[in-house]
C-alpha cells in the first residue's frame, strides 16, 4: 500500500503541512497573517491569462518547495523572523495542495498535474 506514488505524496504533502504548521506555531506566528497569506501562492495562476505554458511555469515557480526552503534557511541563517514566518506559510501552502492531490502543472492544461487530473 505504501508504495503507491501518488499516497506517498499525499503523505508528503500531509507531513510538510503538519512541520510547517508545527515550526509556524513554535516561532509564534500571527494566525491572522497565516490566514491572510495562505493562498499568497495562488496568485501565479494569474499567468494563465498569458497561456497554458506561461501559467504552468509561473505556477510550478512557486508551488516546488525549493524556493520556500531556501528562503527559510536563508531567513534562519540571517535570523530574519518575519520571512522565516512567511517561508512556513508558503510550504503550508504547498503541502496543503499535495495533501489534496493538487500537483505540479504540465503545461498542456491547468487540470494536467504530476499527481492527477483535476
């Protein structure tokens, strides 16, 4: 059962959003600002006005988890409170939609992901 790709990305996506829940909760977040930001990610779909491919790349820019791990080691590192807070937002975010089976998008279609078709 558990070798199932798709289940263990949903299990990712659940574990990814529990440690960046946990890491938001321990630092003192404003659950206000959490709130507000949630869904900060989702503003690359905009780019979908400019075309499938510009929207998958502009979605898949900010829906890796890559970019918000870097900015939280750099925030860390640099004991930057309030983007270390932002980063955790983010990979919520991402772990949220993996949780879902919301994935990656192939530039063929918004509802083509790398977990299902939506």
């Amino acid at each position: 059962m558990l070798t199932h790709p798709r289940l263990l990305l949903h299990l990712e996506g659940i574990a990814a959003l529990a440690a960046s829940l946990y890491g938001y909760r321990h630092l003192h977040g404003s659950w206000l600002w959490f709130a507000v930001l949630f869904l900060f990610p989702d503003l690359a779909m905009i780019a979908y006005a400019a075309g499938a491919q510009a929207g998958a790349a502009a979605y898949n820019l900010v829906h890796n988890e890559g970019l918000p791990i870097l900015l939280a080691l750099v925030s860390f590192h640099q004991r930057h409170r309030s983007t270390l807070l932002f980063a955790l937002i983010w990979l919520a975010h991402i772990g949220f939609d993996r949780m879902l089976g919301y994935g990656l998008k192939y530039p063929t279609h918004f509802k083509d992901t790398h977990l299902q078709r939506v």
